[in-house]
C-alpha cells in the first residue's frame, strides 16, 4: 500500500513510488501487475492510468466500508496475439500425439 501525506502531494513523490515499484517487479520478471484502488479515489485512479493500467474489473462492496473498487492490471510483458496462437496450437498439436 501507498501513501503520501497530504502535505507532500502534489509533488511527484507517489508517481516516483509506483515508479519504482514497477520497476522493481519487472526487474524480478513479472507478467503483470493486479491491484484494487477505491473508485471514489481518484486521483489514484488518475495516476495508475497514466501510467499504463487499465481496469479490468469493478469490484462492488470490496471494501469493509462498504465502498467499491476497480481492479487495475498493468502488463509488463505484452503478448502477442501471433506467438500466442503459434503456441497454442504446438499445444494442440503434442496434446493430439
């Protein structure tokens, strides 16, 4: 989770935080990053986009009070949609055998 208080906003410092925390999980070869934010957030919601997420899914009464969130996905190794079905039918094909 982060934070910054409210005094220091405005400044750079959560895009420098999420920043660094993409770069962080790509450096150890993640796919992708999942996270949930309130949908009331945002200022949140307005920074992650920039910086590449997308919704992938609203998530009604998700938080203990009650208020709902967006599921954001930022993928950090694209597919492609050739080489995804060249594999998947290699699949298809050793699956036959």
């Amino acid at each position: 989770m982060l934070a910054v208080s409210a005094s220091y906003r405005g400044h750079g410092i959560a895009t420098a935080l999420v920043k660094r925390a993409i770069g962080a999980m790509a450096q150890r070869h993640a796919n992708e990053i999942v996270l949930e934010t309130e949908e009331t957030n945002i200022p949140a919601m307005r920074l992650y986009e920039r910086l590449g997420f997308l919704r992938s899914k609203k998530l009604h009464r998700y938080y203990l009070n009650g208020n709902s969130a967006y599921r954001l996905v930022l993928l950090l190794n694209p597919v492609d949609p050739d080489a995804a079905m060249d594999l998947a039918l290699d699949d298809d094909d050793t699956m036959k055998r």
